[in-house]
C-alpha cells in the first residue's frame, strides 16, 4: 500500500460507525469499541484529539487522544493520553497506525500539549518518540504497573517546555479510570 493514498483528517460525529467498526475488527472484541464510544463522550477527557486514517475513501485507522491531568494538583498543564489506536485488519502492519501517531502529535503540538502518555507495546510505540518507564521519570499511571511491566508506560514530551511542566500521577479521563484497563 502507497501511504500517499492515506488521507487523515480531524472526525466528525458522523464518523462514529466507520470508528467503531475500524476498533471492532482491529481488536476482535466489543470492550474496546465500547471503551471509545465513551471516551468520545466522556466530557473529562475534553479537549481531545480523534483522528480517521482513510485509504481511498475507507476507513481504515483511527487514534484517540484524550486530556489527562497531574491527580490532586493546582497547575494543570495540558497533557494527554494516546488510547486507543486501531487500524483494520488489512491494513495493519503498512505504517498507518504510525501515520496516525505522528498526525496526532504534530495537531497535539499545535494545540499546546506538553506530554503524551500511552500504556502500549514496548517495541512499537518507541519508535515514534515514546520513552518507557514514564513512571521512572516521575510520572506513575493512573493505577499501580509493577516495575516489572513499567516498561509498556510511556511517555513523549512534544513541547519545549517538555518535563519542566511539573512531575506528578497521571489521571486519566473518568471513563477510562478503571483499573482493567491498566493492567493486561
């Protein structure tokens, strides 16, 4: 596939079935469609950032980026969490979801987020600017990832400002404050 076809742009409500069904085939479950039906709603995760990958006019990825915060702290810097991301089946493993994540990156810098936060493959997610251990570096997830696994929290500052905005627990938006979507 030439990634020259692939078109990503900001969604629209009338995306929503074409958005569900890219999680549904990527992830062969209803938690995760479900999980980001209420994400897009969730009003504590707002300002977000949702992306649609389309391949000649289908739909073929999409990611996620909702407002997290430091939990208990006066200054809030805008952060945010990448969850999730998904591309069908037929497309994967041809840089889409890579596309995805730099589109977001360079739309999150424009807007002024300061970090980005993603629980994820430890292999992948690197390769797009993400450090492991974010815990290590000051930022613990929402619930407890013994060290073991602190690898897979990640983190990737994309301002100047980067890691002097302040240290602190991450907390997520409401929805996805929940412990089974921290662990594996």
């Amino acid at each position: 596939m030439n990634l020259n076809n692939i078109q990503i742009r900001e969604t629209h409500i009338e995306d929503f079935n074409a958005i569900m069904e890219i999680h549904e085939q990527a992830f062969r479950n209803k938690k995760e469609p479900e999980l980001v039906a209420n994400l897009l709603a969730d009003e504590s995760g707002k300002p977000a950032v949702s992306l649609l990958a389309l391949h000649n006019g289908q739909s073929a990825g999409h990611i996620l980026f909702t407002r997290a915060y430091f939990d208990g702290q006066q200054e809030q810097p805008m952060i945010h969490i990448l969850a999730p991301l998904a591309v069908k089946p037929e497309f994967q493993r041809q840089g889409v979801g890579g596309e995805l994540i730099k589109a977001g990156i360079r739309l999150l810098q424009e807007k002024g987020t300061n970090l980005i936060f993603v629980l994820g493959h430890k292999e992948y997610y690197p390769q797009y600017g993400f450090l492991p251990h974010a815990a290590r570096l000051g930022y613990p997830a929402p619930y407890y990832i013994p060290d073991e696994l602190g690898e897979y929290w990640m983190v990737q500052p994309i301002s100047r400002t980067g890691f002097d905005i302040g240290k602190g627990k991450i907390k997520c938006a409401d929805t996805m404050n929940r412990p089974e979507y921290w662990r594996e």
